[in-house]
C-alpha cells in the first residue's frame, strides 16, 4: 500500500473509514491490473455503482470527477467500480467480494484488513457489463418558463406547452408506472 496516496485520499474525504479503503483498493486494482493513472481530462472513466465513501478515493487518487464528466453513478448500491481506459481501451469491473469481514471485527481493524490485503483477495473482476459511456457534451442552457432558472436542455420537459425544469415539472401517469410496460395490457372480450 501506497501510504502518501492513502494519506491523500483520507486529507480528501475528510477521515479514515473502511469505506474509503473499498475505493483505495479499487483504485489499486486498476492501476495495477490495467496501467492506468490521473485522468487529465476524460481518458480515465470510473462508473462507481454507489455513492459512497469510497468514491471520494477515486476522485482524488484517479481525478475521475462529475464535473469532468469521467465519474458516472449508476446507483445498484454495490461496492463496485467500473473503469474505462478511453485510450487503450481496456475496461474491468472491480467488485467487492462479500463476507470478507470477520464477525466480530470493529470498523478498525477491517479498514486495516481491507488495506493490508491483496486486491485478488477482497475484489471480483469482470467486464462491465454495459459500454463506455460517451463524452460529456455540452448542452443549450433553457429558462424555465415557472421558476425563471436555467438548466441543459435535455433535463428540461415540455408541459402545457411551457418549457419547465424537472423541480417544476408534474408528471402525468394516471398510475400506469405499476405495470412493467408503458401502458397496462388491454384484454379483448
């Protein structure tokens, strides 16, 4: 373990927690099993499947941010990080393995488990099961025509044919999103 990058994170995030060790890891594993390292701008892509602590490690130790578009939630709540090498093209999926913790182990000492052991031993990898996600692109900022604030236009709707943002918009379902499909089957007598 690299204790200045661990130091980097934990001054980042704000304090040591095993949380921030999962992404440490994460982090370790990529860098080591695909040769990746600081994503000036969008070469390095990171899909980070909760929101979490240790996703403030990714952040700091890899520079994959929202604002730069090359860290994306896709929230399934696991501990799991998705990461895309836009120039090599080379992708993994690092998943932690579940039931590594020790019964009666404190906050403590599973942070030091999961800090002191071998990627191979607390993670799963696979290839994500989904592609790289696109570039950021830049959209048309739109007014909203109820609050007067502006936001991309393709989070905006369209109602009653006013241009509103997704904090004013009504949706309309008349209950139809209790069935799986758009609209609920229609039997014929």
């Amino acid at each position: 373990m690299n204790k200045d990058l661990w130091e980097k994170a934990v001054a980042f995030h704000g304090h040591e927690c095993p949380g921030l060790a999962i992404g440490f890891k994460a982090c370790e594993a990529a860098v080591e099993k695909m040769g990746i390292g600081i994503s000036e701008d969008e070469e390095i892509v990171c899909v980070t499947e909760n929101d979490a602590c240790g996703v403030d490690a990714v952040q700091v130790l890899l520079s994959c941010t929202f604002g730069k578009g090359n860290l994306i939630y896709r929230g399934t709540g696991k501990q799991a990080f998705s990461f895309f090498d836009r120039t090599s093209g080379k992708k993994m999926r690092v998943c932690l393995i579940p039931g590594k913790k020790g019964k009666n182990m404190d906050r403590e000492e599973w942070k030091l488990q999961l800090l002191n052991a071998p990627v191979d031993e607390i993670f799963t990898f696979s290839e994500p099961k989904f592609d790289l996600p696109e570039r950021a692109r830049l959209f048309a900022t739109l007014i909203c025509e109820i609050c007067g604030e502006g936001a991309p236009e393709h989070k905006m709707h369209l109602q009653d044919g006013k241009t509103v943002c997704a904090d004013c918009f009504s949706r309309y379902s008349r209950g139809y999103e209790k069935f799986d499909a758009p609209y609920p089957s229609v039997t014929v007598l």
